[in-house]
C-alpha cells in the first residue's frame, strides 16, 4: 500500500485561501509562516504544491482573476443595455462577497506575465458587452476608452463602499446614480435615459 499524499488539491486550495486573506491585508510580501501555520502544514507544502513562491502570488491572482470573470459572465443577458447593467452589478456583487480577492486582484503584486494576463481579463465581459452597444449605435466612442471609464467609475464606488464610506442604507442608490450618471456620458442621444437612477 502507497504512502497517502500529504500535499494533496485539497491543501492546494485551502492554502489559495489563506494566503489570499494575507495577501489582502499585507500585499505580496506576506510571511509564508504564518500562512502555513493557519493551515497546519509547512513551507514545504508551497512549494511542492507551487513551486515557488512566485508562482504561488500567480496562482492566487489567476484565482481571484478568474472567479471575478466568471461573475461576470454568469450576467450575461441579450439586451445590450441590461447586460452592462447586470455586469455592473455582478462586479459590485462579487467585490462584497470576495472582499480579500477583490483587493488581490486589484491590489499591489510584483507583476509576472501570468498576473499582468489576468488582471487584463477582468475587463473583457464588460469591453465585449460595451463594444457590443457602440456596434448596435447605444454607446459611443472608442470601445477600450469607454469600457475602461466604466469600469474605473464602478471600481472606484466600490473601493469606496468596502473600505465603508458609504452607509449601507444608501449604497445601492448610490450606486444607480453612479451607473446612471455614467451611462448618460457615454450614451448616444436616443439613448441616454436607458439606465435610470
């Protein structure tokens, strides 16, 4: 009978997850002991499992990277402006539920070229919705210019609201007036007041 496998996916993970948590609050120099010892395991298991420590910094920001985007496309809707809604609000929805992940892949990194792919991606399901209204004449200008100051207005409320600026019994209206507000920036005339606040 073989030896059981200490260093097994489900190690893999449960480290993903803590050292996400570090990571959120101390950025990508964390200590590793601490992070092995909230897990019960040593420094060996990192890098049996990672192979270094770089590459265990790219594998919690592919992570997070990923789940972002699959929030997004989880909205996807066939009218070109509801979808942009629904991905605004999928993006505010996961960065609240995924509070640690939200700030890693947004947050400080020594970036490799697998960690600079990933935070790229995060943009596509909004960019691809988005050049999908320009193309229907619902929004104008450049797609990667509007899609990019969409985004940063939705990320920067969001900032704002988990770092607990906002009062919870205003956030979400708060939160429509900014989609509103950038909505009639963008939108060409016939369509700017698809999205009320």
């Amino acid at each position: 009978m073989g030896r059981p496998r200490l260093h097994d996916e489900h190690l893999r993970q449960r480290l993903l997850e803590a050292a996400t948590d570090l990571m959120a609050v101390d950025g990508p120099d964390f200590s590793l002991r601490p992070l092995v010892a909230s897990v019960g395991t040593s420094t060996s298991a990192v890098y049996s499992l990672f192979g270094s420590r770089g590459e265990l910094l790219e594998a919690i920001t592919v992570r997070a990277a990923r789940s972002f985007v699959d929030a997004q496309l989880a909205a996807q809707v066939d009218d070109p402006v509801q979808r942009i809604v629904a991905i605004s609000h999928a993006i505010r929805r996961w960065a609240i539920e995924n509070t640690a992940m939200f700030q890693v892949v947004f947050g400080r990194t020594n970036d490799s070229p697998a960690i600079a792919e990933a935070r790229e991606s995060t943009t596509e399901p909004l960019q691809l919705a988005v050049t999908d209204a320009i193309g229907r004449g619902i929004l104008h200008g450049d797609p990667e210019t509007t899609t990019r100051t969409i985004f940063a207005g939705i990320h920067g409320f969001i900032a704002l609201e988990v770092l607990g600026h906002y009062p919870a019994d205003q956030a979400d209206t708060l939160f429509d007036a900014l989609l509103a507000a950038i909505w009639r920036s963008w939108a060409t005339p016939e369509h700017v007041g698809a999205v009320a606040a």
